[in-house]
C-alpha cells in the first residue's frame, strides 16, 4: 500500500504510519453503509436548468433596472424583524426572490 | 485624547472608550504591545510580533475617530492565526516547508477586519498546518496555557486561544475543521464561534480539508465574537463555498431576550458517547440551572453516536488533507512534524470508497441533525470532556484515538460556539458548547451572551 501509494518512509516513518492506518481502518469501519448506492454522485455536479425564451427575455430589462442602494428597505416589516432575531434562512429567501423575478 | 485603559478590556468595552475618545487606540495598541513583550515568551502565542504596522493601524485608527468616523472595530487591535495570509507578513503555517512564505495580499477575512479599522499586532502559534497536536520538533515551540503553562491550549488555533485569555490582543482568527476553534476556547477559557460554512470567507486561508473548513472569530466573550462577525460576515465571490447570509447585526440582536428558546441537552454526548469528568458534569448541572433561570424551556435531546460524526470527519480529514500536502509528503516528508505524518499520512491509504462513503454517511448525518433543529432552538453539551491536560500528556495519534465532541457541528454543518461554562476546583476553564441550526449564528451569540451574564464567568483573568 506505501508503494503504490508513493511514499518513501524510513523504519520509524512506516511503524507511525501503521500506527495511524490501523485507527483510520478502524474509523472507516465504523461508518455506515446500509444506505444502498443511489444517484448521490449524479446530484453533485447537477446544473443549473437551460434558462428558457421568457426568462432570457427578461433578463436584460432586469440587468437595466438601476441598482437599489437600500434593498433592505423594499423588506417587509415581518421579514425585517425575524432578519434582525437571526432566524431567517438565506436559501429560502433566493428563493421567493427568484419567484417574484 | 485622554487615554483611560483598563487592564483588560473586552471589544465592546474598547470600542465604547475610543468612540468617546476616552481611550486612545495608539495608547491600547502600545499596552497590548507592552504586555505582549513582558507575557509571549512564558506562553508562546504569537510567532511574528507585527509592532510598527500595529502602531500605523493604531494611528490611522486615531485620525479617524478624530475625523468623526465611528465603528465598533476602529482601533481595536486583533491578531490572526498564522494559516491567515498577510500581505508583506511571513505566514507560515508554523510549518518547515513555509518558512519563507511571505503573501502579497491579506485573507478576506483579514482585509475586512483591517478595512474595519482593526490594527494588527501579529501572527499567532497554530499546529502545523492547522492539524495535529503540539509538537516540540518544529522551529517554533507550541503555545502554552496561560490558566498553567504547563498545560494545553487546544488547537489548533493554539496562539488565538492562548493570546486572548491572557489579554494579549482584544480579538483573534481562528479556523476550524473538528474543532479548531472552539478547543481553545473551551481549555483558555474564551468565547470562540465556528459559523455556518459559507457565512465567513476562507479566501486567503492555508486549507486543511475544504469540505470542512471554516474560518470564525475568538474573543474573550460572545458579545465580541458577534462584533467580530458583523465586519466578517457576507459573500465572498472569491471562496467558491461563499454565501451572503442572513441580513442580521449580530452585535445588535445579542441583548434580545432568551425567555421561551427551545434548549435540547445532549446527555447521551458526555454521560455515554464521551464520559465526562465530575468537574464537567457539575458544569452542565449548573450550566441548565442558569438556561432555566434565564426562561428557556430545557428538555433532553437524543442524536447519533458522537463516533458516528468522528468516524466521518476524521476519515474526510485524513483523505482531503493528504491530497492537500500530497506533493509535499512524497518530496519532502522529514521536513513535517511527527504529529502532522501521523495524523495525515494514512489518508494516502485511504480507498475512494471509503472517502465517498464518508461524505454519503455526512450526508445523512446533515439531515439528521437538522430535523432535531426542528423541535430545538439549539443544542447544548461540553466541549470537552475535562479541562486542559498537560502537554506533555498529548499523543500524537490522540486525535484519532479520542472523539471529539466538537466535530459534530462539523460534519452537521451548522454553527456552534463556545463560551466559559465554569471552571474546576483547581482553576482550569471548562467550555459550554452551544449548537444551533444553519444560519442560526446570531441565537446561538445571543444564548451564548445571556448565559455568560448570568453565570458571572468573564470576571478572572488567568492568573500570569
């Protein structure tokens, strides 16, 4: 395995390392691998969807609408309080933006 | 300006003095740099003393509150653990292999800081490569316990934990991959937050293990910690895991009231998983009392083995570190420390198989974690399982022998912060953690804050 894996270890380089790689053979045992295969890998390097005609369309007028210097104030009062209490989720908020685009 | 230092002033405290200009931050920066010199060589927290350029940040700090400028960072000195790169300062990892290292541009995470107003003192001790232990066979000693020297800080943000206890600078940076961060701060007795991933930039930062890495501020409380996030806190373009966060201020939202959060305590974490000391265990006893003086509902909470989470971030770890120094460890392997080999080494033998194994098992435990967030508004166990042990008691397989309590919050991706819980009845600080939901950084500060009023712990200073 130290060979192939291209390493060039003196003796007392090879008895750490079988030190460490009984424990890390050891840890690896212990993780759980009931869960069967699925698509887990294909999601990773999902990509985004083909923007459609209407959505192209629509861009540039939105790329030409000037800049809102103070996004927070087009908030509603609700969303403003639960911002400040930390409790508000930044993926669900893009979200209904993009919705509302 | 009429200078009134305190001996040991938290950043709240400071900035407070220098917007009224009672205290002047040259006049900080210079006692700071003062004590630096009288306390480092007992403790050995900073490697590099950045002297001149803290005075020039302490001076330009100085113009501008007299300009009129105001900000809760402006002349605050801070100093960053060396994995931190800083333009014209060495950065080297407190490895060999980096002693000439000298960056041309600053971390984000620095750059916002100094673009805050911020001076900064120095470089910080971390273990090498921000993994592994302290280790006596690098060309720089390991950072020593102010509470006693003789003992560990924890790490690896080794110096940042060191640093701040002992009132050597106001704020640190520190990063956390299994707990970084928040061992310090439990066995220096600070305050120390590991954010959600992506809410603070790692851009800058010498990487560990990307998938888990994050970078946080310590600081004596957590009031100072969420001073710190404001000015770190927003989307950084440039680290590719970066994300804009909530809209909150979460120096601002720390004093709203605790009464009615939802506290689960993880029992099963330090009674079975980790079995805790006596001096622990009376520190959680007490630790709920004050939760429920403070009106927050406590009930017990049940997740997976604390081994489940170790085996899956120490097994990420072990692979994505080694790939990271791959190179490195083929050509040039003497010149590591003996901690780091035996810590990395064995990721080389790792089969794909198992790294995607632990990163589905993440996965799972991700989503496990986060239902329970639905009935709690946050998670409560001890960082540790005892308070410092020696140094000379640190093995270097130590990290794959005992789990860590800390790791879980790593491999759940959520945030999590530690506060000074109590301390033994030989002195040693003992740390609380504090877990909460993604993006629930700013209640997990706020529990955090109210818990440290209450418990009374932030009013002795190690004893140097």
């Amino acid at each position: 395995m130290i060979s192939r894996a291209g390493l060039v270890l003196n003796p007392g380089q090879v008895a750490d390392l079988v030190l460490a790689w009984r424990q890390v053979a050891q840890l690896s045992t212990l993780i759980s691998r009931d869960r069967p295969l699925a698509d887990d890998f294909a999601i990773t390097f999902r990509l985004s969807p083909p923007q459609s005609k209407k959505r192209a369309a629509a861009k540039p007028r939105a790329a030409a609408a000037p800049p809102n210097p103070s996004a927070k104030s087009n908030m509603k009062p609700s969303v403003k309080r639960s911002a400040r209490a930390g409790t508000l989720k930044p993926p669900a908020r893009r979200k209904t933006a993009q919705k509302r685009r | 300006m009429k200078g009134i230092v305190p001996a040991f002033p938290t950043i709240a405290e400071a900035a407070r003095l220098i917007a009224t200009k009672r205290l002047s931050p040259v006049e900080l920066t210079r006692m700071l740099l003062a004590r630096i010199e009288l306390v480092n060589p007992k403790l050995d927290a900073f490697i590099t003393v950045t002297a001149d350029r803290a005075i020039a940040g302490a001076r330009a700090a100085e113009r501008a509150v007299r300009a009129g400028r105001k900000g809760p960072l402006l002349g605050i000195p801070l100093a960053y653990k060396d994995i931190f790169e800083t333009a014209g300062v060495r950065t080297t990892a407190y490895s060999r292999l980096l002693t000439g290292n000298v960056p041309e541009r600053d971390a984000e995470s620095v750059r916002r800081l100094s673009a805050a107003g911020a001076p900064m003192l120095g470089k910080l001790a971390t273990h090498e490569f921000a993994i592994g232990g302290p280790a006596f066979d690098l060309p720089w000693p390991p950072a020593r316990n102010p509470w006693d020297p003789r003992r560990f800080t924890g790490g690896s943000s080794s110096g940042s934990g060191a640093a701040v206890a002992a009132g050597l600078c106001l704020g640190a940076l520190g990063s956390d991959t299994g707990g970084s961060i928040r061992l310090p701060a439990a066995y220096c007795g600070i305050a120390g937050l590991k954010p959600t991933p992506g809410l603070v930039s790692r851009r800058g930062v010498i990487p560990l293990a990307p998938s888990l890495d994050t970078v946080g501020p310590m600081a004596w409380t957590a009031e100072d910690c969420a001073i710190l996030l404001d000015a770190l806190a927003g989307l950084d373009p440039g680290d590719p895991a970066s994300v804009a966060g909530p809209e909150v201020s979460y120096a601002r939202s720390i004093a709203s009231p605790v009464k009615g959060m939802r506290i689960g305590v993880l029992r099963q974490f330090y009674e079975r998983d980790v079995p805790a000391s006596p001096d622990v265990q009376r520190m959680m006893t007490a630790s709920l009392a004050i939760f429920r003086s403070l009106g927050c509902r406590v009930e017990d909470a049940t997740l997976p083995p604390v081994r489940d989470y170790n085996a899956v971030g120490r097994i990420i770890i072990s692979a994505e570190a080694y790939a990271m120094h791959e190179a490195n460890l083929k050509t040039r392997l003497s010149d590591f420390s003996r901690v780091f080999r035996v810590r990395v080494l064995a990721g080389g033998l790792l089969r794909a198989a198992d790294y995607l194994a632990a990163q589905r098992r993440r996965t799972d435990l991700i989503a496990t974690t986060a239902r329970l967030f639905e009935r709690f508004d946050a998670l409560i166990y001890p960082a540790t399982a005892g308070a410092a042990p020696m140094l000379t008691e640190q093995r270097p397989d130590d990290g794959f022998l005992r789990p860590l309590l800390t790791t879980v919050a790593n491999v759940a991706a959520v945030p999590a912060l530690v506060v000074c819980g109590g301390r033994t009845s030989a002195g040693l600080p003992l740390g609380l953690e504090i877990m909460g939901p993604a993006w629930g950084d700013a209640a997990v500060l706020r529990l955090g804050h109210h818990f440290e009023r209450a418990a009374g712990t932030r009013s002795t200073r190690p004893p140097l």
